[in-house]
C-alpha cells in the first residue's frame, strides 16, 4: 500500500512517497500506524494526543475522502495533506 506525502508532511517524513505493508484485512488506520510506526517524527504533526486525526490534515483514499475506519485494500493510494492557502 502506497501512501502519498504532500508539503510539509513530506519534508518532515524524507520522502512524498512511502510503501507500508499491512494485513490483507487492514483499516486506513492500520496503513497509518504502519507508516507512523516507520517515520514517527509525523506523528505530532498528524495525531492529536487523543490519537485522533487533526481536522486540519485531509486523508484521502484513491483521491477520495477517506476516514481512519474505512476498509484500505492492497493496492490503494492513500495520500495525506495539510491546509494549502495561496493567493
């Protein structure tokens, strides 16, 4: 499974791109443990101390809104991202 950095969330992980490996019954939230397990230093910057998601951070599975319950299948895409602001 996939998992697609974007901003700053790639900087702070080293890469925009990281292969996590879960059990074929997997959550999106597995997939996220397994990538914070592997670059914990994104913890902070996408978990709440209760362990939730930041309102602020969007998680998308195969480029739709995606929540830390739903089923996550061998080959998604998931991708995280912060707020983006510009003008």
């Amino acid at each position: 499974m996939e998992w697609k950095l974007f901003a700053d969330l790639a900087e702070v992980a080293g890469d925009d791109r990281i292969t996590v490996s879960v059990p074929a019954d997997a959550t999106v939230g597995d997939a996220l443990e397994a990538l914070l397990d592997d670059r914990p230093a994104l913890r902070e910057r996408v978990l709440a101390d209760d362990g939730t998601l930041y309102d602020h951070v969007n998680l998308l599975r195969n480029g739709a809104d995606a929540s830390l319950a739903d089923d996550a299948a061998p080959d998604d895409e998931l991708a995280l991202f912060p707020p983006v602001s510009g003008g």
